[in-house]
C-alpha cells in the first residue's frame, strides 16, 4: 500500500502536526507500506530560490527513512497544485492523508486558497482521500468572544464544504468532542486517539512513594482557570506532605505566571535533548497535570507522552466548557483521573511499564485503508 502525507510543517520538534505526521508514516514503513509526507506550507525555508523550491530530503523515526518534500509558504498555491498534481500522478499513491489544522494553512485560521486548492486536486487526481482533523473550527467554548463565533462560523462552513467536495473514504479525529461536532455539519468521523511524538520503548518506569509530591507539567495551558483547578486539586491532596512542581521541557509562559502568582515553588528542566531524558523526568514524578480541558483531551501530545511514559495524570474542565452540549461528558483515557476525585483523595490508576500506542494506532487505520 502506498500513502502520501500532506501536512503544514515538518519541521521537527517545531510543529506537533509533522511530529505525528512523521511517526505515523515511519510506522507504516515498518509495518510493509510505502509512505512519503509533503508539507504545503514551510515558513523555515521560505528564503529558497524559485527553480528550486521542492526541498527533497529524508527524515527518520526510531531509525526508519522517511522521504519527505517541504514546500515554502512564498511559493504561489498554484504552483503547489500542479506538483501535488504531479506527485500523485508519478507515484500514485492509493491514499491520500490530510492531516488538517486551519491555522496551519492560513495564519488567521480561514485556509480559503488551500481548501480550494485542494478543492481543485480532487477533482484533477483520482484518489481515496483521508482526512485526519487535528484541530476544528474556534468559538465553541461557552466564554467565547463574539469575534470567535463568528470565526468558527465560517471555519465551519469551510470545513464542511471541503468534506462535501473532495469525498474522503475516510474522516477521523482525535477525541469524542470533535467526533460530536463533525456529526453537526454531516460528517461521520471515527476516532484515532494522539499518541505520543517520543519513543519510550524499552523504558520501565520505576515505583516512587516520594514526598513531597512530584507533580510534572509538560502541556501547554489553555486557560488560567484550568490552572487554578488543577493546583487547587493538588494542594488539596498534598497539603500536609507538600509539593513540588516540575516544569518539563519548553512549558509556555503561563504556567510560570500562574505558579508566581499562586506563590508554588517550581523547578524546570529547560530543553529536553532526547526520548530517554525525557523519560528520566516523567519517572521522577508521581503524577502528571494536563493543561488541556477534559473536552478535547485526546488531542493532546503531551497528555499522551505523560500516559505513554506511565505517569497518571490529573485533569480537570475549569475554563472551558462546550455551549452546544452543556452536558456533555467524555470518558477519560486510562490513568487520567478527573481533579476534584484527586483533590477527594482518589488515587489515579497505576501504569508501570511504559505503553506505546503508535503502532496498534497505525495498524488500526492500515486495515481500514487496506478494506476499502
């Protein structure tokens, strides 16, 4: 089976897109297919001259070769047409993947010259599309501004009507949220979970009963609220042993100025090198807090290294709450345990092996290609 990628960026470590992108095709090689990534829309080597703009190089997942050819955001949409045009035609790929964020095709998050770009291509190119949707349209969190709606409206109509034009064989998504917001425009989705950007195969995770408390961030924060809950949940818990926060990797500036304010003591990693150092910092911690809601959880990179690494994770939904389905509720992956039955002194469920989830990932989607 042969599967070209089409995505943003490749740049790695730089786009958590291309980081999935590029170990769901290295996967794939492994298991017996062929499998080669463009990305659309590369900011990095926007400088590269005209006649040779279609950068050919090879990148690697735990090892395995993946050719890849990255395209400057300078070059006109119609020129990147007529070479996708012309890759599918010389290798004729079964499938074709989209790996789909709005904002990675449009810095305002209404890709209007992609879609129709793609638009074009489906009907140029015979080809069985997928369409993977990382991301979907904003607005749909009950606070949200009236600027958002009105952005979500028209991402949601250009959502759908790429769906209505290019006919994918295939739509999936990576949690039950957005599985329910695609039902909305028609769509029938079936759910593909993230899994981790880093390899810990080989790992064991050692059993630790410190105190104080190791508590390890390395998710971004959505909103300070969500913040406050899930160090409320915490202290609640640990008050008596105390608590130290472990800030793991390049966390973004508004934890840091949640914990200030909040006056906690936090130590940080900085940059992280590799996969085993990373796993080095998850196992000496106890648990693991996600700065993304409950709601969208299964989008999360970074919820899934923590859980791959074995490290529970406490979540919460303080901040962003679904105004379409107020009473919606997710089920939560294993070893996540909701904040307030943490704060009860309910202990999250134990892993202690290290458990990869790529590779049951790509085999589920390989036998859903390889059946239609």
């Amino acid at each position: 089976m042969k599967i070209l990628f089409l995505c943003g960026s490749l740049e790695p470590g730089r786009d958590g897109v291309g980081d999935y992108t590029r170990r769901f095709a290295g996967e794939l090689i492994r298991q017996g297919c062929s499998a080669k990534i463009i990305s659309l829309n590369e900011s990095p080597i926007i400088n590269r001259v005209a006649e040779d703009w279609r950068l050919q190089h090879t990148q690697h997942d735990q090892g395995t070769a993946v050719p890849v050819e990255r395209w400057p955001s300078s070059i006109a949409w119609g020129l990147r047409e007529n070479a996708v045009v012309s890759v599918l035609g010389e290798g004729r790929p079964e499938w074709t993947s989209l790996q789909f964020v709005p904002y990675s095709f449009h810095s305002k998050g209404l890709p209007i010259a992609f879609s129709s770009m793609t638009k074009r291509i489906a009907r140029r190119v015979k080809t069985k599309w997928h369409l993977m949707f990382h991301e979907l349209w904003v607005g749909e969190d009950a606070g949200a501004s009236c600027k958002h709606r009105l952005l979500g409206f028209w991402q949601r109509k250009m959502t759908a009507t790429l769906i209505k034009e290019i006919s994918p064989k295939v739509v999936s998504t990576s949690n039950f949220f957005y599985v329910k917001l695609l039902q909305l425009i028609g769509c029938r989705a079936m759910l593909l979970p993230i899994y981790s950007n880093f390899d810990f195969s080989g790992q064991i995770r050692s059993v630790l009963k410190q105190k104080p408390a190791r508590i390890g961030v390395f998710d971004s924060l959505e909103r300070e609220e969500l913040g406050r809950q899930l160090l409320g949940s915490v202290r609640a818990r640990e008050e008596s042993n105390g608590v130290e926060l472990r800030l793991i990797g390049n966390v973004d500036q508004k934890w840091k100025q949640l914990l200030e304010e909040s006056g906690v003591e936090y130590s940080e990693s900085g940059f992280v090198s590799d996969d085993a150092n990373l796993f080095d910092e998850f196992d000496a911690c106890t648990v693991g807090l996600s700065g993304t809601s409950i709601f969208r959880l299964g989008k999360s990179g970074s919820t899934a290294a923590m859980l791959e690494a074995g490290l529970p994770v406490v979540v919460g939904d303080a901040g962003w709450r679904p105004w379409r389905f107020p009473h919606f509720s997710p089920p939560l992956p294993f070893a996540c345990i909701d904040s307030q039955a943490f704060a009860n002194g309910i202990s999250p469920k134990e892993m202690r092996s290290p458990a990869p989830k790529l590779p049951e990932t790509v085999e589920k989607l390989r036998r859903i290609f390889s059946d239609l």
